[in-house]
C-alpha cells in the first residue's frame, strides 16, 4: 500500500508541475555550451518561457512529456518513498531500545533512493527528449523527433484516458470514502443518520479521526474499478466520435 499511495500521491502533484518541468527543460538546453551573449534567448524568464512556449507551441506543449512524467514519479516515489515505509514498518530503522536511528534512517533513504532513481533514469531520459521538442523558431537543445504513437491512433486516447483515470481517482475517491459511510451508518426511527449529519460532517470527522490517509481508503480499489470504466469510456467515446466523422463527411 505504501508503493500505490506514494507513487499515485506523486502522480497527482505531477499533473500540476509538469509545465514547470517543460519550462525548466527549456531553459537549462537554451544556449548550452555557448558563451553568454552569443545566442538567441528565446526564454528570458520562466513567466515568459510559459508564455513563449503557449503561443508557439500551443497550451498542449506546457504538458509535453506527461506519459513518461507520470511513469516517472509513480515509479521513482513509489519505490523511493515505499520501500522506506517497509523499512520503518518491520522495524529495521529502531534500535534495540525502540529508539529511531538517525544512520539506519539516512541509509534506508539513501537506498531507496538510489534504487528509485536508477529504476526510474531511462523514463526520465525520454522525459526530457520529449518536453525538449519544439517549434524550431524557439527550439533549443537537440531536437530528437520521437513520436510514441501516430496521429489519430487510438493508443493516444487510452493514455490519456489512463492519465485522467489517475486524476479522477485522487479527486473522488474522498467523496467515494464518504458516501459509502452516510450510505451504510445506521439511523433512527425516522432515518435519520445516527454517525454523520451530512457530507461536510462525515469529511471532517474522518479526516480528524483517520487523517488524510483515512480519505483514501481503497484507492487502490477505486483506481482499478474507476481506472478501467474512465480508460473504456474515453476509449469508446473517441472511437465513436472518429467513426462519426469519418461516415458522416
């Protein structure tokens, strides 16, 4: 549970700062290995990189590499962040006393994230070849010209669909949490819920009571119900749109 909670947790933050991402990527390829004042600056700050890249790109460009990104952070947080949970579940950090040790936690979390970065190294690479590609009048760095799958092929609308699957998890699965709980606490006589007086009350108090990880209780099995009904939908709802316009033109 501690690698799927790290590496969802990590994927959620994702889908905000990777435009950050894209706009770093830029700026540190701009003007590599050239003397200063030898070469156009197409990014002069980040607020104009976001604007540069919105205009010449396109909005779609500032999430340039989020595959790989979201792959990334999964897999990099969730063994980085997940085997230091295991670490300090059986007991490896304490003492013989219970005390915590400061050089068995540093080297936990120096293993953990040795092995997280080098797991999560060759996806990172592709990361940044794909968030480096741009338009050439404000390209910088070396322009490799992958491309992960043909235009218009349906593949595209599975990863974004797996992609939205992920937000969707993390958005509702509070809201998922505490409608199940108001559906099944008992009530009186005149049904009336004896636990919660409402959606606020039942947030708050689980929140007080179980924290924020009581929130998210069965995310996991929230994602693999709501993960597969969102990817199918989207899936489905891009073909028949495609069909829809192919037999209708």
């Amino acid at each position: 549970m501690d690698f799927l909670m790290s590496g969802l947790a990590a994927c959620g933050a994702c889908l905000f700062t990777n435009p950050l991402e894209v706009v770093k990527t830029r700026m540190q390829l701009q003007g590599e290995l050239q003397a200063p004042g030898t070469y156009q600056r197409h990014y002069r700050n980040v607020f104009h990189a976001f604007i540069t890249i919105g205009k010449v790109d396109g909005l779609a460009a500032l999430q340039k590499g989020l595959a790989p990104a979201l792959l990334y952070q999964f897999l990099m947080n969730g063994i980085r962040l997940g085997t230091y949970g295991l670490a300090e579940a059986g007991g490896y950090l304490h003492t013989a006393e219970g005390t915590l040790s400061q050089p068995r936690s540093a080297a936990a979390g120096a293993l953990a994230g040795v092995m997280g970065a080098y797991l999560g190294s060759p996806i990172y690479m592709v990361k940044t070849h794909l968030q480096a590609q741009a338009a050439s009048e404000i390209a910088v760095g070396h322009q490799y010209k992958h491309q992960i799958f043909p235009p218009q092929s349906w593949k595209v609308a599975l990863v974004a669909a797996m992609v939205s699957g992920i937000a969707v998890v993390l958005a509702m699965t509070p809201f998922d949490v505490v409608s199940t709980r108001l559906y099944n606490q008992p009530t009186d006589a005149r049904g009336k819920g004896l636990m919660y007086r409402g959606m606020l009350d039942a947030l708050l108090q689980t929140a007080r009571t179980e924290g924020i990880f009581g929130m998210y209780k069965g995310i996991g099995a929230s994602y693999f119900r709501l993960g597969p009904h969102t990817i199918l939908s989207l899936f489905f709802w891009d073909r028949l749109r495609t069909l829809y316009y192919t037999y209708t033109k």
